[in-house]
C-alpha cells in the first residue's frame, strides 16, 4: 500500500512535468488532456491530504518545467549568481504549485465522490484565481494549450478560461466512457453535442472587416539585453530602428517595440538632437504612422513604460499591469533591500490607470498592451470593441533563448481569437508576428535576427460574446455547478442520516 502510494506520487510530479508540452513551442495538445486525466486519477480513493500533495507535485513538475525559464533573467541580467537565481525560481514555483494543491485538498475534502464531474469546474475557478490574485500569473492555463486544436472555437465565447473549462470535460468525459458502462451512452451523447457545437461555433463571425488592408512593418531591432540601457549604446539604438523604418516607408504603420528608445521622452531632444524631427519627416513625407515604445516621466519623477503613437498630435499609452519584481517591487519594506541587490535598469516603475483613451493610428483605435499584459484577457478588453486592432509590444530578450517567448506568442495569439481582432506583436529580439482574427499566424519574423516583418492587416469591428461579457461568465457557471455540487452531496447526506434514523426507530 505504501508503495503505491509513492508510485502515485511520482506519477503526478511526471504528470505535471509533462503537461508543458502541451504549449508552444511543442504543442502536442493531447498532452493537456492525458496530462488531466492521469492527475483525476491519481485524486481517486485518497484522503484530502495525499490529494494535497500529489496536487503540489503535479504543480512542482508543471511549473518546474514551464516556467524555469524565469531564472534567466535573475542570471543572466540581474546580476544574481546561479545559485540565487535558481533558489528565486524555486521559491517562485512552489509559491505557484500551491494552487493545484489547494485544489486537490478542496475536491477531495467535500466531494469526495463525485469530484470528477466538478473538476472542470473546480480546475477553471483555480486558473482564474491564480489569473488575479496577489496581481496574477495566468501562464501555463489549459486553455492555451488548445489554441490549435478544434476546441478554440470557444475562445471567442467564453475566453481563454472557457477553453480551459471545455478541455478539462473531455479529459472527464473519456474517463466516464472507460469506467461506466451505464453511463457510456449518455458521455458519448455528450461528446456528439460538443463536436456539433465545436462546429457551428467556428462558422460563426463574431466581428466583421471594415474598409480597405493597411500596410504594417513591425521593426525587430534585435538590441542585446545587457547592452540596451549603456549610455553608448542608446543612440545606436535608436539609429538603427529609423534606418530599418526608412527601408519601409511605403507601409502605413510601423511598429517599434517596448522602450525600442532606451531615453525618456523629455530627454530624446537633448540626448538625440534632431531624431524627433527626423521620425516627424518620415511621418509627414511618407504619411507613415508610428507606435513607439518609449518610457516616460512625470515632472514629480514618476516613470512609466509607455507606447507613443507617432502621428500628427502624439498621445501615450501608459503600461497598466507591471511585472512584479521586475518593473516594481511589491511589499516594500519586505522586499525593497533584497531587490535591490537584482541589477535590473528601470525596475520601479508606475502604473496608468486601468481605463485610458484607445490610442488612434492610420484612422483607427489601437488597442495596446506592453509585453506582460497580453496575458490578461480582461485587460485587453477595456479597449473594445472601439478599438479595430490589437497591437503589443513587447521585449521577451529578459528570457533569452527559451521556450518563454513561444509561450508569449501563444498567449497573445488567443487574445486575437477571443476578440475577433488583428494582434501585431512587435518585439526585441522575437517572436515578432502579425496574428489574424481567427488566432492564426499570417506573419512571422525569425528570433534573434535584425528585421522589419512585413504584412497587410484587415482591421475589424464587431463585439465576440467574451468582449461584452469577459471572465464573469465562465466564472458564474463554475460557481453554479459548484454550487449544484453542494446541494447534491448535503442532500445526500441527509438522506442517508434520514435512512439511519428510520433503521434506529424501527
């Protein structure tokens, strides 16, 4: 017995480490959905507290694994030795692999018998806290995993997390069909509507072209991280972004990507004489718009990471959700000294507000996110449905030559498909990409290459059930069958306490 239970244990750290693989750059998306299965069934006929920890193994091996890339920014950029950063990393990921756990120890704890059929629900509601609490990490949700199978229909319905919910049922439902016979008719019943509404999902136009294709470049000046910020450096920098741009100027839109000018605004003038004038001639001969990452401060020395559009009246987009610990440090007194000790160059930014005006550029509302805000759905809706395409910009050489960009693309490419918009996502070093409505990649540039990804970009108007209603609605219905699940198991145990009563009466 107790060797099974160890066996058990090893099998959900496996479970977990294998579950990466279902996301970019591998994408082998069955592996989601063996990877569930494996971990529902390893929750079956324990006590609360092995679930626990069969949960946060399963968490160790998924996090461990997917997201051990963070260390490279620790090393490499921060200054830290590989001892530290790998001790930070493994902080970060158990801190993360806590939320399996809970969730192992919920399930089992009051529904011990009937937790199957409450998983997607339970699994959905665990993402979307881990989406938001403590400012949020939503990497690694199920639902991206499916961004090229067939069950990305309902992306535009019920969001990145309605994915989730959707591919955690049938993880559920091919358990059924194994081990009830009784039930087989009705899983496969199931399984048939689902097919059927996977189908009429995807012929379904949530939004709708507008007016002509414009022309886009997206310059990918390929900046070395540790060279970015060395004040010899930044105008050579920022020199060869408008030389790359001049090769193009047939395009309508060019798009730099974050801080692609390493100064602050208020000091391109003193530091770059004549560089504004320059990219304002471009502007005006070549009637080429711009959107440009630059960082900016307030006159009280407040700083923001900023995107710029470039035209006639320049306006700011300021970044909203920062990254914590890398654009500011949360819990000060706690962690401000130790931070500090991390070399990291703009590390204490401000944030915007949550609502600003949509950037306008080449005629149209933009809807911008700086790098780490694609990430949050909820985000990236306050600019629609006004906004006709989606734009982010973004610096993913923090991670180097990781499986961390890939992962950025696909995160981005399912904010695309739950809008019905255009996503251009220009970046540093890669992975620039031009991303259709549908979430599929029209464009894409190669990493770690000077280059300027060039495309036509149909933009779109129209509101896909996500954009009005966001996470609230997935979010009710798991709460409802939660809910319902409740209901079901207390009535159950009064019928069982009644029966009891009666026998001892009788």
């Amino acid at each position: 017995m107790r060797y099974n239970k160890k066996l058990g244990d090893v099998l959900a750290l496996l479970s977990g480490g294998l579950l990466p693989l279902a996301f970019a750059p591998y994408s082998i998306s069955i592996i989601a959905i063996l990877s569930i299965i494996m971990l529902s069934l390893l929750w079956q006929n324990i006590t609360p507290r092995r679930a626990c920890w069969r949960g946060f193994l399963y968490g160790i091996g998924m996090f461990g694994i997917g997201v051990s890339w963070v260390h490279i920014s620790f090393y490499q950029f921060g200054g830290l030795p590989m001892i530290g950063a790998i001790s930070l990393t493994l902080v970060f990921v158990i801190t993360i692999a806590l939320y399996p756990a809970l969730l192992g120890w919920l399930l089992i704890r009051f529904f011990p018998n009937n937790n199957l059929i409450l998983l997607p629900a339970a699994w959905t509601l665990m993402e979307w806290l881990r989406g938001w609490l403590f400012t949020g990490f939503p990497w690694l949700s199920i639902g991206y995993s499916q961004i090229d199978s067939p069950l990305n229909s309902f992306a535009p319905l019920l969001g990145v997390y309605g994915v989730s919910w959707i591919t955690v049922l049938v993880a559920i439902l091919l358990i059924y069909s194994c081990n009830f016979k009784q039930l087989k008719r009705a899983v496969i019943s199931i399984i048939i509507l689902i097919s059927l509404l996977i189908g009429s999902l995807s012929e379904i136009k949530w939004t709708y072209p507008i007016d002509k294709p414009f022309k886009v470049a997206l310059v990918q000046g390929n900046i070395p991280q540790e060279f970015k910020w060395l004040s010899g450096f930044q105008l050579p920098s920022m020199q060869r972004y408008l030389e790359t741009s001049q090769l193009h100027r047939d395009a309508d839109l060019i798009i730099w990507p974050e801080t692609a000018i390493p100064l602050f605004y208020h000091e391109i003038r003193s530091y770059a004489p004549g560089f504004l004038e320059e990219l304002m001639l471009e502007h005006i001969e070549y009637k080429t718009d711009f959107l440009i990452g630059v960082p900016t401060m307030n006159s009280d020395g407040s700083y923001y990471n900023t995107v710029m559009s470039f035209t006639d009246k320049p306006s700011f987009y300021y970044k909203n959700h920062l990254v914590p610990f890398g654009e500011y440090i949360p819990l000060q007194a706690i962690f401000g000294s130790l931070l500090r000790l991390l070399n990291i160059p703009m590390s204490e930014f401000s944030a915007g507000t949550t609502h600003q005006t949509p950037l306008t550029s080449v005629g149209y509302d933009v809807g911008i996110s700086i790098c780490y805000e694609d990430a949050f759905g909820g985000l990236i809706r306050n600019s629609l449905p006004t906004a006709k395409f989606l734009v982010n910009v973004s610096n993913d050489a923090w991670f180097g030559d990781s499986i961390a960009p890939h992962q950025h693309l696909e995160i981005a490419r399912m904010r695309a498909s739950e809008t019905g918009r255009y996503l251009l996502r220009a970046t540093n070093t890669g992975i620039s990409a031009i991303i259709n409505n549908k979430g599929k990649i029209i464009a894409r540039a190669p990493q770690f290459e000077i280059t300027a990804l060039r495309a036509e970009v149909q933009p779109y108007q129209g509101t896909t059930p996500y954009v009005k209603f966001g996470d609230k609605l997935i979010v009710i219905i798991s709460l409802f069958i939660i809910i319902l699940g409740f209901m079901f198991v207390n009535k159950a145990k009064l019928m069982q306490n009644f029966k009891h009563y009666n026998f001892q009466k009788n």
